[in-house]
C-alpha cells in the first residue's frame, strides 16, 4: 500500500495563519470603519458648533425638514441640515460656511444712526418661502415650483416671484408688514444707544414716528414648560419679530429681560409669557421687582400662551387651557394685539409655624391661582416629588393628568386628609367659621381650578355672587375627598361653599399636611396661614375664543355692573 502524503509542518502553519490573518480582518475592519466614521462624525460636529458660536445667525440642526427644502447656496433639495431661527436660511451641511459668510441675518441694531426709522429697506431671502404665500405685485402664489425659487422679506414677511423683482422693489423701504406695532425696529434702538450717550431719555418723541399705535412686543419663552415646545416658538416668534424681544427665561431670568421695557415709552410695552402658570407667576414677581425699583412707569401689561398642565390663569384670562401648535403663531400675535387690559389681584400668603422658641422667618408666598390644603395639595405633592426623580417622564400633558388620577385614586382609598376639620380653624375677615367633616379647604383667586373647572359657581339654580380676580376678593370652599374633587371635576357634584372675604386665616393645630400654592405644594407641620391682599398686576384678557359659559358667566358680570350703577344713580 502507497503512504498517505502528509502535509508538511510548515504548510499547516501557513494555513493557520491565513485564517487567523482574515479573521483578525474581519474583526478589526468595521471596528475600524466605526471608529473613523465617529471620528470624523465628532469632528464635522465640532466644526459646526464653531461655526454657530461664532456666527451671527441662529443656527439649528434638524435630522428632517418639515416641508421640501432647499439649499440657498446650492440650490439642491435637502433633507436634512441647519437652518436659522431668526432669518429663515435653510443649507445642507456642506454649505453652512459659505452661506454664513454670504448671507446676512437680521440686524438687531443698525450699524449707523442716520438712517430714519421709516426708510429701513427690505431684506430679501431667496427660495423655501413659506406655503400657501402670494406674490405682493401679482398676488399669485409663490413658492409652488419645486427648485429654490422667489423671495421673502426677513422683516415685513412680504414674498415676490423673481421674474416679479424689480429695482424699485428692493429698493423700497420695509414697513415691518402686519406686525409693524410689535417690533422693535433696529433704527429705533440704535437711536436709543445715541441718546443714552448724549445722556437723554425722552423715548416718546422718537417713539412718536412709529405711530400712536405702537405697542412692542417683549416675548418670555420657557422651553422646558409642558411638552417642551418652547424652543420651537422662541424661533418662530424670532422670525417674525426683532430677535431682541426674545427670550427664553431658562437661560435669561425674567428681571433682566423686562429690562428692555425701560428703553421703551411709559406704558406701552406688552409681554407674552410662554409656559405654564408657574412661568406666568415668575414673571409677575419680576414686574413686582420692577416697582420696588422706581420703574412703575415702565411696568408691561402681560399675555399668556399657555404651555403647563393645568394653565388655570391663562383659561381665566381667555387663552385657553392649553397650546399644542393648533393655532399658527401669526394669529397669536393679532390676539395679543386685539386684547383688552383689565387687573389681577396678587395676594402675600404668609406662613408661620407654631412654636414659642421658632426664630425662623415666617414663609411668604405670592398667590395669583389659589391655595388649598387637602387632597388636591397631597395629588401636587406626589406628582412634584416623582417628577422631581425622573423629569424626562413628565413632558406629556395627557400623561401627566393619568398621574394625578393614579394618586387621586389612591387618596380615596387611604384617605390621608380626613377630619380636616378637626384639625384646622378657619377665619373670614376675622370671624370664625365652623366647619363640616371636610378633607380639603381650597382658597380661590381666579375662576377656573383643577385644569378648567369652576369651583364657586357650580351647577344648579343656587345664586351666588360672581368670582372676579379683580374684586379684591377670595373665594374659599371645602372638598369632602378625592372623590369629591373627581365628581367636581365631571360637573356631578358642588363643593361645599364657606364664603367670600379679604382677609383668609388659618390655623393647623397639629399633624402634617400638604398645602400648595399655585402648584407649588410642600408638607407643613402645625402652623397659621395669613393670606391678605398685596398688590395688582396688568393683564391681558382675551375674548375672541368663549366657550357657552364664559360668555354667560361675562354677561351676568356686566348684568352685576349695571345693576350696580344703577344704586349709585339712584342714591345720587
């Protein structure tokens, strides 16, 4: 028999060695390949941050333009890439240098102060104009060809074919279009710097070419109220007005962005607060710190677009319950611009604990909402205590409601708050009320409570005086549980009226409960609250958008005034 030929020792080795060569191959290739796409991914990232530290413009990424778009350097359709928040340029990554260098954003302040404050002239941004917008010299719809085409005014937002264009059209002087009473024009705050150097303040006379009608605007986002859609409203407030009037109070505080108001004439700037009735509330302290500083004259007159949960205030004043982009930021503006001034009362609520050896300060607090102990205050203070722990969880205002129905729930069961009335005393305007076998007492300032419900109206044939926020007066009525406030809430139920007063005293003789004011709860130990009247503030009441019982509940108001009118003409 022929031996079998076997390999030689060498030839195995080779073998090996090719596959443990092709297996390291496979292994280190895409671990390689990841690792320079990183790379180069992290640095294309910080070569974009530099470019918008140091650019002019405010620029955004985004993974996905919500309409076509196209690139204004290239002219080619892209998906994705960055865009300004100010001025409206949209370019693909690859062109973001070249269009920071060749574009210019809004001017916030002219360079020079001898230009007049009406001969400012029109800035023209080419192509992705906005949809369903017409031509202001044909008044045919642009935008509609799929390419970069036609142009748009930063400013007055007018927009023009480019076979529509002519010289005497960039030529001519922008009057700032629909929303000229709103904006701050550049001219008129580079005249502002020139007189303060020439050591001058009167503001109205160069405030008079704008117009009697001229009312800025002053825009206080919160981009972490509610489902966090300030970002997107601090840039498309910024398009339509001077991004100078935008702010997001996360990063500039309240006190410092109404400082712009002092540049403006007395009593005439606005503000529009985005958030919640927290935001709102920040900003109200701020406007009181305004006048413990001498600048009473300067004091803005306040709006609300409602961003929180619950936004009780802003139902109160007219803006409804809650804003999910239904309705287009332009018609929030002519809202603003259509709403009335009337007062809100702003009360101190003052918390003192009981002891004869506390030198602790007692606890102030400013009311604009309501206070309550009881149920509703424990629902607050276990939803704050989680959101606290995990904040990203929260950011959903149907999810939020299903958390307080969660603990609302489970009050009823375990009942926490019962025989309140045993352990609280309660005193109108100095007079002592006795109490029925209550869980929650709640301290009304305005007309809604619990995300949209009238508390001291109610339902039935009873009449009770009207609820105003502007009476100097607060209502107080009493919940007999979780339950209770449920059954409210679904309009099957009343609460238990106390009464009408200026003056709220309450006395916690012993244990712990929750309390709240304006959302903000806390657990106290025994103690006396005092809630007195502070002071007003300068709202803006809007009354476009009233449901059935808000213009009934107006009427019966106007019904009170004129009955009212009618005693002092009688008694004169």
């Amino acid at each position: 028999m022929e031996t079998e030929k076997r390999p030689a020792p060498y030839e195995g080795l080779f073998a090996d060695g090719h596959l443990v060569l092709w297996t390291l191959c496979s292994v280190l290739l895409p671990v390689f390949i990841t690792f320079w796409c990183s790379l180069q991914r992290s640095r294309r990232q910080l070569h974009r941050r530099d470019i918008f530290r140091k650019s002019k413009h405010g620029w955004r990424d985004t993974d996905l333009f919500s309409q076509p778009t196209y690139c204004c350097v290239c002219a080619q359709h892209i998906l994705l890439g960055a865009f300004c928040d100010c001025c409206g340029l949209r370019v693909d990554e690859g062109c973001l240098k070249k269009a920071d260098k060749r574009f210019p954003c809004k001017e916030i302040m002219l360079k020079s102060d001898g230009r007049a404050l009406d001969a400012m002239p029109h800035h023209w941004i080419r192509g992705n104009v906005p949809l369903c917008s017409y031509c202001v010299v044909c008044k045919q719809q642009c935008g509609s060809q799929p390419k970069l085409c036609d142009s748009r005014c930063i400013w007055c937002q007018k927009t023009v074919h480019d076979e529509c264009m002519k010289s005497s059209l960039k030529n001519e002087k922008c009057d700032f279009g629909e929303f000229r009473n709103l904006i701050i024009p550049p001219s008129y705050l580079t005249s502002i710097n020139q007189m303060r150097k020439d050591k001058k303040t009167d503001y109205a006379l160069l405030a008079s070419k704008l117009g009697k009608h001229w009312t800025p605007l002053i825009i206080l986002a919160n981009s972490r109220s509610g489902t966090n859609m300030g970002e997107g409203l601090l840039g498309e407030f910024r398009i339509l007005l001077n991004p100078v009037q935008v702010f997001d109070v996360t990063k500039t505080p309240p006190i410092k962005a109404l400082q712009l108001c002092t540049l403006l004439p007395y009593h005439s700037a606005r503000v529009l607060v985005c958030g919640g009735d927290g935001t709102v509330g920040w900003v109200l302290d701020a406007v009181d710190e305004m006048k413990v500083k001498g600048q009473e004259k300067y004091i803005p007159q306040v709006a609300v677009l409602p961003l929180g949960t619950g936004n009780d205030l802003s139902n109160t004043l007219g803006w409804g319950t809650g804003y999910a982009g239904e309705v287009p930021v332009a018609q929030v503006l002519r809202n603003v611009m259509e709403a009335d001034t009337i007062k809100l009362d702003r009360w101190k609520v003052q918390v003192t604990n009981k002891g004869y050896y506390n030198l602790r300060k007692p606890k102030e607090f400013t009311m604009n909402n309501y206070f309550s102990i009881g149920p509703d205050a424990l629902m607050a203070l276990n939803f704050h205590a989680h959101r606290e722990k995990a904040p990203s969880l929260f950011s959903s205002r149907i999810l939020n409601k299903a958390v307080y129905l969660f603990y609302g729930t489970k009050d009823c069961l375990v009942q926490e708050c019962k025989d309140l009335n045993k352990k609280v005393e309660l005193e109108l305007d100095g007079e002592r009320v006795e109490l029925p076998n209550l869980e929650g007492i709640i301290v009304l300032n305005i007309g809604y409570w619990g995300g949209g419900c009238r508390l001291w109206e109610g339902m039935g044939d009873e009449t009770y005086p009207l609820a105003r926020h502007d009476d100097g007066l607060l209502e107080v009525v009493g919940v007999y549980g979780s339950f209770h406030c449920a059954q409210i809430q679904v309009k099957l139920a009343n609460p238990f009226r106390i009464g009408q007063a200026h003056t709220v005293r309450l006395i916690l003789k012993c244990s712990m409960m929750p309390m709240q004011v304006d959302g903000e709860p806390w657990a106290q130990g025994p103690c006396t609250v005092t809630i007195t009247h502070k002071t007003h503030a300068l709202m803006l009441y809007f009354s476009g958008d009233q449901t059935d019982e808000d213009i009934s509940s107006t009427s019966d108001q106007e019904d009170v005034k004129e009955t009212e009118l009618t005693d002092e003409e009688m008694q004169v």
